[in-house]
C-alpha cells in the first residue's frame, strides 16, 4: 500500500495518484517534490501569445467583411466556418495544456503554475480576444518565471499583453499626458487596483483609493501593438509602452514619492509592491490554503511569510520552504479538490487516452462542474475553499461524472489492482469495496466518488 508520506507527495503537492509518480518517490517523496524545483519544463506546445492575439483579430476582421456580402446565405455559411474554426483552435489549446498536465513527469511543479495562474488570473468570460492566448500568457508570464522571483513574475504578468487587454490598461490614458488632452480621455483603474487588492497587497493591505489613482497613472501608457498600427516600432500584439499616453510628473504610492520618469516609474512601483510586508503575508497565506487546509495553522503561513522576506521573493526558496513545513504532511485529508483538479487527477490515476469519449467527459465534466478554464466569474479566480465546491447539487454531479468516467474508460482487472494499490493506508474500506465490485467499471466508479479520492 501507499505510505502517508507518499500518498502526499502525490496528492497534495502533485496532481493526485499514478503509477508512474508513485515508482519515482517511492524512496524519497520530499526529495521527488524538492528535485522538481530545478526541473526543465517547457510547457505544452500552444502558439505564442502575440500571434494568438493577431489571430484573433482577424478573425474579427473577417467577421465584418462578410457584414458586406451580398449574398445572405453564402454569408452565414462562411461565418459559421470562421466561427467553427475559431472554436477548434480553442478547444486544441484546451486539449494541449490539459495533456501536457495529464502527463506531466513534474506535477508538483504543474500544480504550482496553476496555483499561479489562477493567482494572476485571466477570463475568456467578456474578453474573448483573449480566448487564443491565454494558455501562451500562462506559458510566457508564469510558467517562464516559476525559477526567479516574485517580482519578475508580477512584472511578466503585469506588462503582458493579455493581462493589459483583460484588465483594460490599453485604454488608460492619463488626463495629463499628451493623448489624454488630445482624446480627452482618461483613467482606467482596474489594472492598478487588482494589481494591490489580488496580485499584491491584499484587500487588507493597507492602500487607499489615492494609491490606486497613483499606481493607475504610474502604469499608463502600457499597451500593446494593434494591427492597424502605422508606426513601424509597435509590433502588432506585442507590448509597447506609449510615451503620449503616460501621465507625466511623480506619483505617491503608499507614502513614497516616485520621481522617475516614462515606464521605468510604473515598474519602480511594481517591485516595491512585490517585496512589501502586506504581499508576503498574503501569497503566504494562500500557498498555505491551497497546500495544506481551507483554514491552514498561524505557524505555517508565518514560516513562509518569514521564507519570502528573507529570500527577497525568490520562489524557488519559498517552494522549497513549502514542502518542508510539517503542516503540508499531515496524513488527514483537509482539501476538496477543485473540479478541474479532480477530473486532473481520475485521467492520471488509471494513465486514461485522451481521445474519443475520455476527451468529451473530461470536456462536458468541467463544464458541467463549472471550472471551464480560464472562464472565471471575476479577476478574483477560482475560489480555494470547501464550501464553494461541495453544495450537494455539485456532489451529486461529480458522482455522476465519476461512475460515467469508470464504465467509459473499459479498464481491466490489472488496471484496478494498481489502483487499489496505490490508496493509503486507511482508505480500507474503499478497498474492500473495490475488490468486492461486480466490475472493473465499478470499481473505478466507486474510487472516483470516493471521499478518499475526492478529498487529498
């Protein structure tokens, strides 16, 4: 059977049980997570973000040429194809970074990237220029800073094209800034704020309506190339700062005067927000909800708190720090997995083909589960606790989910045995249970609507 400490490393750190996972930290599971820290990950093959947004616009493009098609039928035909074939480039960005997680060899850093991810969180929902791009934002943006520090991941996230195009900064002009006397046209605060309220500081973390207006003004000017750009040194979807557009002067941000000029002055202002006092505690506080409980020990997030401080932000070392707190091996299970982590974590448990029916429960669970990635209600993302995923309407759902994903994935008796043997210790009476099963699908169906499977 499946040690504590194993069961774990597995389940908590990484992206729930495997055979495979299982044979790499079978004689070291704190040495397989900590090994994973210094690992090369390059992530699933999507295109680039700045093509994806190109792609998108014309897409739209194309969209309002067939406006002047005469002919109504041949019209609506060719726009349901641009439609149709728009849709499957989504869906394959979909597929390839749901696979590259199902197959990940490094799923401890899989999870952090997600954790990440849902940290700096974008939404197709409103904003579906993004649609294309999101999966290449999490590539370039997160997944490309996982190795450096905090503040270089807020600076990747912060000055990307999809997170300026989904928070609204493109159109953010200061009132006194040429553009702005120009167009008449002024700020937009949705950037600067959930920078401080989500990315940084926290809600509690001490900053004023003033310092959002400052920090507003600070990262004026901050955009990206359009496709109609007639200057040749803005590349189209790629980010460029515009110098008209930027409020000129210095700017107060949390009692400290910023004198320094042009797009220098927002990213001044960026990295004293990544290393201040308010930000460590909060990152710290929801590494140790996701990692440990929805409610996780004072002493925990203090020790990680300390480890983000005395590092400067270095993530490696706050990841390292992570995985050597006491709290994080508790052998109770404290966390509800999240829909998207659960049907994660069936597909990696009996080593499931993604193709043909698989594909489609995987696709209609999360939906149905209502964890459509990257299709968060709000810049908040997906909330980490028990109560929001476990109403009984949703329980109910993911049970059905479970027993349809057991009979459809036609495993055999081998593959159950594996399976049972991969539980922990205690989970005996689910193993008794499966043994006892009339099936193998029943079986399965049985493991996956499991509290023991449901909760790590």
């Amino acid at each position: 059977m499946t040690t504590f400490s194993q069961y774990r490393a597995m389940s908590r750190f990484g992206l729930g049980l495997g055979p495979l996972d299982l044979q790499a930290c079978s004689s070291d599971p704190k040495g397989w997570l900590l090994q994973q820290l210094e690992a090369q990950d390059p992530g699933p093959q999507v295109p680039d973000a700045t093509s994806s947004l190109i792609a998108f616009s014309t897409f739209q493009e194309n969209r309002k040429l067939l406006n002047e098609v005469a002919d109504v039928d041949k019209a609506t035909a060719q726009r349901q194809a641009l439609q149709k074939t728009f849709r499957a480039r989504e869906l394959d960005n979909f597929r390839q970074r749901f696979e590259y997680a199902a197959r990940t060899k490094t799923p401890f850093r899989e999870r952090l990237v997600q954790f990440y991810a849902n940290h700096f969180t974008v939404s197709h929902k409103g904003k579906r220029a993004i649609a294309l791009a999101s999966v290449a934002f999490e590539n370039e943006a997160i997944r490309g800073n996982l190795d450096n520090s905090f503040a270089d991941m807020l600076l990747a996230v912060e000055s990307h094209p999809v997170m300026l195009l989904y928070l609204d900064n493109n159109n953010s002009i200061g009132p006194a800034s040429p553009g702005g006397k120009k167009t008449k046209r002024g700020l937009n605060e949705n950037l600067a704020r959930e920078i401080m309220e989500l990315h940084t500081l926290g809600v509690s973390g001490g900053y004023s309506q003033q310092d959002v207006q400052a920090l507003a003004k600070m990262i004026t000017g901050w955009g990206f190339g359009g496709l109609k750009g007639t200057n040749p040194r803005i590349k189209p979807g790629e980010f460029y700062f515009f110098k008209q557009n930027h409020e000129p002067g210095p700017q107060t941000l949390l009692g400290r005067e910023y004198n320094v000029a042009g797009l220098e002055q927002g990213r001044a202002a960026l990295r004293d927000l990544a290393q201040n006092p308010s930000t460590a505690r909060f990152l710290a506080t929801k590494l140790a909800k996701h990692f440990i409980a929805d409610n996780p020990p004072a002493d925990a997030i203090s020790i990680l708190e300390r480890s983000f401080l005395e590092s400067q932000g270095h993530l490696p070392a706050l990841h390292r720090t992570l995985v050597n707190l006491e709290a994080a091996w508790d052998p109770a299970n404290q966390k509800f997995k999240a829909p998207y982590e659960y049907v994660l974590s069936v597909v990696r448990a009996f080593n499931l083909p993604l193709k043909g029916r698989i594909q489609n429960l995987v696709r209609s669970g999360l939906m149905t589960m209502n964890q459509r990635p990257f299709f968060a209600g709000s810049p908040a993302g997906w909330p980490d606790d028990t109560r929001y995923w476990s109403s009984s309407s949703a329980l109910k759902k993911r049970i059905e989910w479970g027993l349809a994903m057991g009979a459809a994935a036609s495993m055999g008796p081998r593959r159950i045995e594996q399976a049972i043997a991969m539980l922990p210790a205690d989970a005996t009476d689910l193993q008794l249970a499966m043994s006892r099963a009339e099936s193998p699908a029943q079986a399965a169906g049985l493991m996956l609507a499991s509290p023991d499977f449901q909760w790590r």
